[in-house]
C-alpha cells in the first residue's frame, strides 16, 4: 500500500449508473453492483473502461457513524448526457482537490479508510471536504481478492 497519496485537481466529470441509499450499518452495495453491471454496456457514450463506485453525502460525513446515509453509485465516466439508459440517472461531479491513494489489497479490508481518516488527514495539510468520495476499479480491480487494485478519491481542502 502506498501511503502517500497524490494530490490531484478534477475537472468536472459526468457519471452515468445506479444508485442506492444505504449506510454502513445497512450496506447494499452489492445489490447496487449486481443490479449495474449486467447492464453498464447500455451506456454508450464512456471515456473509458473504468468503474466508478461513489458515495455522496447530503451532510459532511462523520467518522465512525455506521448510521449515516448517504447515496452510493455504480458508474461510468462519460462524454456527456445524450444517452441515459432507462433506469439509470447521471451525476456531474463537480471539479475539486483529491487525495488519491493507490491501494492493492481486498475490498473487504476496510484498514485503508482507518489510515486515510485517522492518520492521513489529522497529519496532512488537509481537511475533508464536503465533496463525493469515489473508488475508480480499473483492469486490475478482483473485489474481494488480495492483489486486487484500485485508486481511492478523498475529497480534500487546504487548511487554513
């Protein structure tokens, strides 16, 4: 695991997929990606052959809350709104700084996410910002296998 994240800025980008309400402590995650993937290649217009898993909160998201909702996406990266497919909805992620960690390991080990909030933030020069937080699963995204990899986007601000 690299522990040292790149600090990226976005420019907007359009996400078309599903999405779901849901918690931690009520997690459908795999209810949304089951009910995505067997229809992702009904979305025409992609960028490339990335998955985008997002969540957005409505309010700033709190540590250590299980009870908090919020909205997850299964998605793609897109050229622009022409072609939504019956059923799904498009998102535009707004432009904004990221950390992003590159992580290699299973997506059931949760101890990235202890380490980005508990050690990363508290250290760095950055606050958590009130922005979507987004995994993007790549070629070598395996779910739950071990050597599985992915790029993790934290929603970040200078502090003051």
């Amino acid at each position: 695991m690299d522990t040292e994240p790149r600090i990226v800025r976005i420019e907007q980008k359009i996400i078309i997929g599903k999405r779901l309400e849901m918690s931690l402590a009520n997690n459908r995650t795999g209810e949304l990606w089951g009910s995505f993937m067997p229809r992702r290649k009904e979305i025409g217009n992609t960028l490339n052959s990335n998955l985008i898993s997002m969540q957005v909160y409505s309010e700033p998201l709190t540590l250590g809350r299980f009870d908090q909702t919020f909205e997850k996406w299964a998605g793609v990266e897109v050229s622009d709104f022409n072609t939504i497919p019956e059923g799904m909805k498009s998102f535009m992620l707004e432009e904004g700084l990221y950390a992003v960690f590159d992580y290699k390991g299973s997506s059931t080990d949760h101890s990235i996410f202890a380490y980005i909030f508990g050690t990363w933030i508290p250290k760095s020069d950055y606050n958590l910002d009130n922005r979507p937080h987004f995994e993007i699963l790549g070629a070598k995204y395996k779910n739950a296998d071990p050597n599985s990899e992915e790029e993790i986007w934290i929603p970040i601000k200078p502090k003051n």
